[in-house]
C-alpha cells in the first residue's frame, strides 16, 4: 500500500507552532493512529494468504501462512512457497485439528495452536518450525476480521470509474486515491450471467478494485462460465482485489486471480486455484489451492480519523 506523503505533512503542520497544544495533541494522536491504521490494513492482507473467520474444511493447501478461527477438518499442506506472516506462524488455529488428518506446515513456518489435535491426526512441521499452545489465537483472528470488515465497507462505498460491456470487456478511466491509480467497477452477481467470458482491461490502474453484490439468496457465483482473462493473470493478482460485501455463499471453480474478501460468507473452491489473499467467513469445501500472490493494493484510509485530523488543522488554523 502506499501511504499518501500528505499525512505526513498534516503531520508536520501539527507539530509546528506553540499554540494550541491540547489540539495538536489530538490531531497528532489521529494522524499517527491513521498512519498504523494504515500500515495495519496492508500487514493483514499481506502477511496472511488465507483468513477464515470459523471453520475450514479442505482438501489442499495454501502457498502462505494461514490464520483460522474455527476448526480445521482434513489433510492439508501451509506455507508451501514461503512464510508469509512475520510472526513466524505458517499455520494459526484458534480451534482443534480435527481427528483422523494430516497436517504439514512447511519452510521453517510454526504451528500455533489454540485448541487441540484431535486423536489420529499427525502435525508435522517441516524445516524446523515450533507448535505453539496459544489461546490468543481467537483474539488475532477477531482483530483480523474487526480490520477486514472496514475494508471491505469502504471499498464498498467507492465510485465506479470502469463498465462492463455486454461483450464481458472491463475498462475504466482510474482514479489517483492514495497516490495509486485505481479502477473501481460496482457489479452485481447477476452482470456474470450469460457471458462467456470476464476480459480485464488492466490500462493505466495500480490496482483494479471489482465490488459484487451478491443476488437475492446472498449468492455469488464465480462458476465458469465466464471464463477470466485478460488482465486477470498471475502476474497482476496482488493488484487486483474482488470485494463481496453482502455474499453469504461464494462458489469458485475458476482459474481466480486477485484478492477475494468475502467477509460473511462461505465459500465453496471447487478447482481451478485461487492467486491472491482470501478472506472469509468460513470455507466448507477447498479442493484447489491458495496461491501466494498476497495483495499490496491500494487500501482505503480510516475515514473518521482523516475528517477528524483535517477539521481540526482548519480550525487552528483560524483560531490562529
């Protein structure tokens, strides 16, 4: 993410002058409490390639470091590319492994642990990584979420700047925000329904925001058809990120490229592999895999604090 050098300066003209402490004190509190807000965002999309609110049930594996919140039910495979989250951690279980399965954390990655294993089952932590008995996983997960739902909310509330063609061809005039440029196009579930395929004009955009509403029933089907091409490739899956902030269900069977923060909702991976940070309410089926193509897009500012910080700079201003 990139933290837009005018915090900074709000920063600076806080600081200046002596009068007006008890202001300046509050508005230097916010604008440092937007600068870790903001760093906040970016760590926990970037540092966790996979982030489910409950239970995981799968099949598979994940290239990056996995937090859970629930339980987790079958044979499975973390940190298989790399750790990504900088505590160490490839896997963080706030619940119980479940009996009867094999789990392997990979790359040096350590297992934290807040439940139990459950009896049958086989940890095994490959290139020297450490179990760690920790209650406090519940509270990094809870944390996580608390963050992930206000991202998802304000990139819920941009403008569009891109269409959709009837010929499934997306392309936008970007918006500079947070010194990117950033294409935002609002759809709803039922704009997929009868094209054959989803081509992604990338352009000029740093990051590519795509908000979905769900249907009626709190489903978002992302089923082939429509197939995904275009500027949806590996190589722009940390730019590109897929909010779905009404879902309930979320199917996939896609090739899918790009972050995916679906924060109510179940999702159900039935092939094809995800290339980005996934986030949800909880996966009852995973039979691809994760990928590790973390996202580092742009990432909305904490908006209460900046009307805040930028209020209060107006009215030293006339105070002085």
């Amino acid at each position: 993410m990139v933290i837009d050098d005018l915090l900074l300066s709000l920063v600076a003209v806080v600081l200046g002058g002596n009068k007006a402490m008890s202001h300046k004190s509050i508005l230097l509190s916010c604008a440092l409490a937007l600068l870790v807000a903001a760093q906040t965002h970016a760590s926990v999309l970037s540092e966790w390639n996979l982030i489910v609110r409950n239970d995981l049930t799968t099949s598979s594996e994940v290239d990056g470091s996995a937090l859970i919140g629930g339980n987790l039910s079958g044979t499975s495979n973390y940190a298989v590319q790399g750790v990504t989250a900088s505590n160490g951690d490839g896997l963080a279980v706030a619940g119980d492994i479940m009996g009867g399965i094999n789990v392997q954390v990979n790359n040096g990655g350590n297992l934290r642990l807040g439940g139990s294993v459950l009896g049958g089952s086989n940890t095994n932590l490959n290139g020297g990584g450490s179990l760690i008995n920790d209650p406090g996983v519940s509270t990094m997960v809870s944390n996580a979420f608390a963050d992930i739902e206000g991202i998802s909310s304000s990139l819920a509330t941009l403008s569009s700047n891109g269409t959709l063609d009837g010929g499934g061809n997306l392309s936008a005039t970007p918006t500079l925000m947070g010194g990117q440029n950033v294409a935002v196009y609002n759809l709803t579930n039922g704009d997929f329904t009868g094209l054959g395929q989803l081509n992604l004009n990338f352009g000029s955009a740093d990051t590519v925001i795509i908000n979905v509403l769900a249907d009626m029933n709190g489903l978002v089907n992302l089923i082939a058809p429509p197939n995904i091409i275009g500027g949806f490739n590996q190589n722009n899956s940390s730019r590109i990120l897929w909010n779905l902030p009404d879902a309930t269900d979320v199917l996939v069977n896609n090739s899918f490229n790009g972050a995916l923060l679906a924060p109510f909702a179940d999702l159900k991976l039935q092939g094809g592999g995800m290339n980005g940070t996934v986030a949800v309410n909880s996966i009852s089926q995973m039979d691809a895999e994760v990928r590790r193509f973390t996202y580092d897009g742009y990432i909305p500012e904490p908006a209460t604090c900046a009307l805040l910080l930028v209020g209060g700079i107006a009215a030293t201003r006339r105070r002085r």
